[in-house]
C-alpha cells in the first residue's frame, strides 16, 4: 500500500488522535486519501504531497497536524483518441 509521506511515525506515542477521517481526494491525480489530525504538543509546519503525483495535499503550522493514508490510488485517464 502506498503511503503519503505525511503519515510517518514521527510523533511516536506523543499525540493524541483527533478523529476526524474525512476522504479527501488529490485535486490533480484524483487519487482519494483518509484525512485525520494529530494534536501535538508543540507547535509544527510542515506540507503533505500527494504520493503518485506529488501536488500539494495541504499545508499546516500549528499543533492540529493532518495526517493521510491513502484510500484509493488515482482512477485511470481515458484518452479521447478516436
């Protein structure tokens, strides 16, 4: 499964969920991903990109961190060839 890089282990046991799993979908490939946040402790900046195209996914500075896991890989382009 692929994975965004936004959602790594790097606030380990720190944080706590805040449950808020909405699907979301990349505006440029289409592909869908479940978007929770994490409350930290401190402060954070930071972006997420999408991982089959790599268009920004959202941008954050604060301690509500979003977090995405991938749902659904992008849906195939039909060409118009006739």
């Amino acid at each position: 499964m692929v994975t965004s890089a936004c959602q790594s282990g790097l606030f380990d046991g720190e944080a706590a969920m805040a449950e808020t799993g909405r699907i979301i979908s990349c505006e440029v490939c289409t592909a869908k991903y479940v978007r929770t946040e994490v409350l930290l402790p401190i402060k954070d900046v930071g972006i997420c990109e999408c991982a089959y195209c790599g268009s920004e996914l959202e941008r954050w500075h604060g301690r509500l961190v979003p977090t995405f896991r991938l749902h659904a890989p992008p849906l195939p382009r039909h060409s118009s060839a006739a």
